[in-house]
C-alpha cells in the first residue's frame, strides 16, 4: 500500500496521542469517584453551555438535518446523558452483596477509540467523552473527514473543560488530520482498549476486525405498523416528528410505515393532512433511482436534507409544506431502496392485508437491513404490541413514540445513548443502549462459602437420591433381567 506523507503524519500523530493517553489514563486510574464526577460534570456544562454553537458549525460543515435540533442533540448528549449516569458508582467498589460474600470492583478499560459520524457529530463527541471518563478510561477521537471542524472544536471544549476541572491532560484528544489510515492505527494499536464505533457498516465491520475489543453499531433501518387501535391522528404526528427531526439523521428513525388494507385510505389521508406526500409510480421510480448509489450504498446528497430539497433535487413537485415524502412499496431487497435505510424524510409505504402478513413484512424489511436495532409500533392494543414484540429481530421496541427519539432514550425511559446495540443479530458485542457501564471492567471479589466436603456431600446426596427415584424402576428390570435367564436356561 502507497502512503502519502499525510497518511505518515496522521499515522505518526495518532501514536503520539495514544502514548500521552497512556499516561492520561494512568492518573485517571488512581482518581477517587468524586474526582471523576467533578471532571464529567465539566464535561456536561461545556457541551450544553456550547450547545447552539456547536449545533450551527456541524449543520454548517455537513449540510445535514438542522441546526435547531441540533442543538436539542447536543443537549441530549451532554445534560441528558449526564443526568441519567451522575449517580453511578464507577470508581473503585460499587456493589457490596453480604449475602453472597460479593465485592464487586470497577476497573477502567483503559484507552477507549472514539469513532465519530458526520451525521451526529458534536453530540456524539459529547456522549462518548462523558461515557469514557465517568469509568475513568481516556479516550482518543477519529473523526468523519467531513465533519472534521465541528469534532475538533467540540474536543477541543471538552478537554479544555475537563482540565480546568483537574482531568490529566491527553485523557481527552482528537486526530487532526484524519485519514483511513489514521483510523486503522487507531484501532489496531496495542493500547487500545476498546473500540467505541459509530458511523457506516464499512467502519463498523472494521472495528471488530481490528484485533481489539469493540463495540459497533450496524445501520437502522426500523418499520413503524400503525395499528388500527392506535391513536391515528397522535401515531402520524409522532412519526412526522421523528422523521424531521434534524431531518431524519438519527438511525433509529422510521424509514418505512406498515398498515394493514383496512387502515389504508385513513392513514394516507391523515399523513397528508399532517404534511406526508404520497408519489405515484413515476415519481417513486424517479425518486428510487437517486436514493442508492451505484454500490448499494447510501446517497449522500439526501442525507439530512428537507424533503423539499430532495425535490427540487431530483427533479419532483411538491406542495411547499412537504414534511416527507412517502412512496409505495411492496417488495424487499438489497435493490430495493424504500426497503433500505434512508437517513432523510423519505419514508417507504407499505399495505398488507394482515396483522400476521404486516408481522412477516417486518421483519423481512429488518433481515434484509437493520437486524437487532430498533422497531415501532403504534397500538393500544397490549396482546398486539406483545406479538410483535417477542418476534421481530430487534433490540429495542418502542411503542406510542417517535422512534428516534424512543430509540436514544428521550422520550422512552432507557440509558440515553447516541450508540445503539444491536445484539449478536445485527453484528454488536451488545444490544443495549450503550452507557459507562459497557466501558468498565467489573473485578470479582468472593470468600469462599463452601469446602470440598460440601460439595462431596452434595454429590453423594445427588447419586442417592437418583438411586432412591429409580429404585422401583430398577428392581423391574432386574426381576426381568433374571426371569429371562432362567427361561434361557430352561
């Protein structure tokens, strides 16, 4: 492989940022839990104190989603996150059981790589710095090319933040000049602990190839059934709301509508009267054809955009208070680009004649791209939530809310995250929401509460008591045994 001399520069910085993260981490190690928290609590302020204008630089740099519900990211990722973790213990023993004789001790992973999306990319900086630090891990940043600025100030932040609050320094840094090859150093270097990945499946793939331990995340490419028990007008409401939010960039977002036949025609007038736009045939082809690129993957000229834009893009008319776009569907595939994930306001339409059949398009949709991430359902019905709930192959369901913000945790009561797992299904180490328990390593601690001679003595029991349960059994075949020897000897 030919490396240029930015290649040999960035591979040379990441070494350097990994030996002072070494010692960074060393410090951070022998911290007490009140250190730590007042560290993480910096953390916390710099990013919600920064939130608007970090918001603006990623909308600015990127071009993706908005700046407002950027800014509601950056306070999720900082307040939100924070609230939720400020009470653990993480530092040194955090659970006692005397009934058990049970210590049990945290120890930090050590260096955590953070990898960071173009699409989430200030806030996401913020969540994993609070996560890393709170189990006293230092963590070193690779960030997407083309959100290079936004990364590097919010980093930047951060750690200033953190030292002034008597975190090492190093403990919180970022690559600069980033190149693939930066990234593969980063995560294949021996002082890493652990990768923390977040971004496309290529990286992610990646990540678990390093060599190192990792924890990855695979695309979401969740379908939403309104059910006809649901509240209709309430259930459109919340999916529009998902799905514009910072213009559908977050991949717990719906990215297709299931119904059954009788739900149709009252669905699809209540989405248009919220701002949903149906396309026909001609237009959803049009449309499909620029959804994908030639390789399968994403277009990245649709992401994080206004479903007008997408529309003057592409060449489509639409009334001018177009929320999303929705376009019929009926079939599953790698070809098939409403099936796919589509991280903008665009979302595939689907009608089945069942609840079995809308059950079984489901999860063909999620087999065929988002296993193990994330589905929502909008129903008042528990039996019909519960049916879908033990059968399709995700790790989270959401019921009754916009899945984008149920999936991260906002709206639904689960560990606020900006890192979804997605099960051993969906190619993940884990199917939670990731948290800074994931980032902590748990020393056992047991006194003995038995001696051989128990266990002997258990054995023994064991071996009588199988004895004494078959013995009428035994005794049978015996008597059998010797009546049949007898007749033989006869």
């Amino acid at each position: 492989m030919h490396l240029t001399g930015k290649d040999l520069i960035s591979i040379q910085q990441v070494r350097d940022l990994m030996e002072t993260a070494k010692e960074a981490q060393r410090k951070l190690s022998l911290m007490s839990q009140e250190q730590i928290d007042k560290i993480v609590k910096a953390i916390c302020d710099a990013g919600y104190n920064n939130a608007e204008m970090l918001a603006k630089m990623a909308h600015q740099e990127t071009g993706f989603g908005k700046w407002q519900d950027k800014v509601l990211k950056n306070i999720f990722g900082s307040k939100g996150v924070y609230d939720e973790m400020k009470d653990l213990k993480t530092v040194g023993v955090i659970a006692e059981h005397p009934d058990r004789k049970i210590i049990e001790i945290a120890v930090p992973v050590g260096i955590v790589a953070g990898i960071i999306p173009s699409t989430n990319p200030t806030s996401t900086v913020i969540y994993k710095s609070l996560i890393a630090l709170k189990g006293a891990n230092a963590i070193v940043f690779s960030p997407h090319p083309n959100a290079k600025n936004c990364i590097i100030e919010t980093v930047r932040l951060v750690a200033e933040a953190a030292k002034k609050a008597g975190c090492p320094d190093g403990a919180i840094s970022c690559i600069t000049t980033p190149t693939l090859q930066a990234t593969q150093e980063l995560m294949r270097h021996k002082d890493t602990a652990l990768i923390l990945a977040t971004g496309g499946e290529a990286m992610v793939k990646a990540a678990y190839s390093s060599g190192n331990p990792a924890l990855g995340v695979g695309p979401g490419n969740g379908p939403s059934f309104i059910d006809k028990s649901a509240n209709l007008k309430l259930a459109v409401k919340r999916i529009i709301d998902s799905k514009t939010f910072d213009n559908g960039t977050i991949c717990a977002s719906e990215q297709s509508v299931i119904v059954e036949k009788a739900m149709e025609e009252k669905v699809m007038a209540e989405f248009k009267a919220q701002g949903g736009h149906f396309l026909n045939k001609e237009e959803a082809d049009k449309l499909a054809k620029f959804i994908l690129r030639g390789d399968g993957s994403m277009n990245p000229a649709i992401i994080g955009k206004e479903a007008t834009t997408i529309a003057q893009i592409v060449g489509l008319s639409v009334p001018p208070n177009t929320k999303v776009i929705l376009a019929r569907e009926s079939k599953v595939g790698f070809d098939i680009p409403y099936s796919r994930e589509k991280l903008a306001p665009i979302l595939g339409f689907y009608v089945e004649q069942t609840v079995d059949d809308v059950l079984d398009k489901c999860i063909k949709i999620l087999m065929n791209e988002g296993a193990g991430h994330t589905f929502s359902i909008h129903c008042e019905n528990k039996d019909v939530i519960m049916k879908f709930a033990e059968k399709v192959p995700v790790s989270r369901v959401v019921v009754n809310t916009p899945s984008s913000l149920g999936g991260i945790g906002a709206t639904v009561d689960i560990i606020p995250a900006l890192t979804l797992g997605c099960g051993a299904i969906g190619g993940s180490s884990t199917s939670d929401n990731v948290g800074p328990m994931h980032l902590i390593n748990i020393k056992i601690v047991g006194y003995g509460v038995k001696e051989i001679e128990d266990l002997k003595k258990y054995s023994s029991n064991s071996a009588s008591n199988i004895l004494d349960n078959n013995s009428e059994q035994l005794l049978d075949l015996l008597v059998k045994r010797i009546i049949n020897e007898l007749k033989v000897m006869n």
